[in-house]
C-alpha cells in the first residue's frame, strides 16, 4: 500500500510539473548595474535579442570628489545610454550576445564655498560581448552580465573662464542586470 501511495504521489508530482519554456515575449524592464570603478544604477528598458535586440537605460551616480585638499565637492552624475545587441547562440535558458552602445552623460558638480559649477558631458560608445540567463522555474526573470569597452569623449567647460578640457577616457566596464519580461 505504502508504495502505490509513493507511486501515485510521484505521478501526481510529475504531471503537475510544467515545462518551463523561455518568455518569447522580449520587452523587459528592471534593473541594470554599470561599474567602472563606481557602480551606477540605472533603470532598463530591454528587448530580447532574438537575433537582434536592444536596450535602453536611464541611470544616476552620487558621490564625492577628490580635490586632492581643495574644497569639498559634490558630483550626481546621469546617463542616457542605448544598446543595440545580436545573439550569436542561443540555448534554452541562455542567449550569448555582442553588440554596440552609444550614450550621453552629463554632471551637476557642487564645491563648497564658491558658486561655480562646472558644466561636464560626456559622449560615450562601445563594443560590448554578454550573457542573459532565464530560469527554468520562472521563464519570466533574465539576469544578464556584459563586458564593454567604451570610449569616452569628456567635455568640460570651465564656469569662470577657466580653460576648458576635452578628455578622452576609454575603458572597460562591467554590466549586471535584472530583468522581467512580459
């Protein structure tokens, strides 16, 4: 008795199990993380790759700066940025992707006793090569991770008629995210 009790329970588990299949509906929204040094958290708007695909994010940075000494000063940094991605392998759970980015950022800088600020923006594009992993038991979620180098085209513009800079800043940075699809 006790094993066609064990059998009916296995079997009453089995059929309730579903096939969990990957969303094919790609518009996500979540969560993206971008570190370069600092971590900027941005809101994600994603299109699943499937071949091709995209992402647009909107993301902010607050901190201090180092004036090495100077007076203390306050940075919030924003970035528009937008990706276009193609996937090159596609699995059950798993898309591996490359794709190019462009953006635009620019900062609100406040020092402490003075009432200049600075007017900073910054272009930047990129090539970027990631993953996006869905979960068999929630389909819905996708947590991707991407690795990006970007080249950075910093304007600053002095606001006492100071000398104004053209910065080139390149380099890599890494991208984590959290996204549910619908």
């Amino acid at each position: 008795m006790k094993k066609l009790l064990c059998i009916l329970m296995i079997l009453a588990m089995g059929l309730t199990i579903q096939a969990a299949e990957k969303v094919d509906a790609g518009l996500g929204f979540g969560y993206q993380g971008i570190y370069f040094g600092n971590l900027i958290n941005a809101a994600s708007l994603r299109f699943a790759p499937g071949p091709v695909g995209g992402q647009i994010l909107f993301g902010t940075w607050n901190g201090d700066l180092d004036t090495n000494g100077g007076p203390e000063a306050d940075m919030r940094l924003w970035t528009l940025q937008g990706k276009l991605l193609f996937t090159l392998i596609e699995k059950d759970y798993t898309d591996f992707y490359v794709g190019a980015k462009i953006g635009y950022s620019w900062a609100d800088i406040s020092v402490s006793g003075t009432s200049n600020e600075p007017d900073i923006s910054d272009w930047t594009y990129g090539l970027l090569v990631g993953a996006e992993w869905f979960f068999a038991e929630i389909p819905e979620i996708g947590f991707n991770f991407e690795v990006a180098y970007d080249f950075n085209d910093l304007e600053y513009d002095s606001p006492a008629g100071g000398p104004d800079a053209d910065i080139g800043l390149d380099g890599v940075n890494v991208n984590l995210g959290l996204h549910y699809y619908f």
